[in-house]
C-alpha cells in the first residue's frame, strides 16, 4: 500500500518542501525585462534553499 500524502499546509520542521514556482525578482525586476520563472526543484541536488516565512511581512501593526 502507498504512503499517504501530508497536505502541504502540514509541513513541518525538516520536512522536505513541496515543490513551487514563483516570478523571479532579478536585475531585471522592473526595468520592463523579461518575467522569468523559478521553480524550487531546479536547485535540488546542486545548491542550498533557506526559505523564510514572515507573516504580515510589510503591514502596519
């Protein structure tokens, strides 16, 4: 019988992230250059990933 999956909200401490893609913000970030696109799988195996989480990041407390 297979694992069952953990939803990914479920993710907890040194747990493998789920894989995801987000628009690049590189030097060309708003200078009109091309949207580019990162997936995090692409850096699997070839370098270290630190993903940080702040929410409520740039709201008025």
């Amino acid at each position: 019988m297979a694992a069952k999956k953990k939803p990914v909200w479920k993710v907890e401490v040194g747990d493998e992230a789920p894989d995801f893609e987000l628009p690049a913000t590189g030097d060309a970030a708003g200078k009109g250059g091309p949207a580019k696109r990162v997936r995090l799988s692409s850096f699997r195996g070839k370098k270290n990933v630190v993903l940080a989480f702040y929410p409520a990041a740039f709201t008025p407390v």
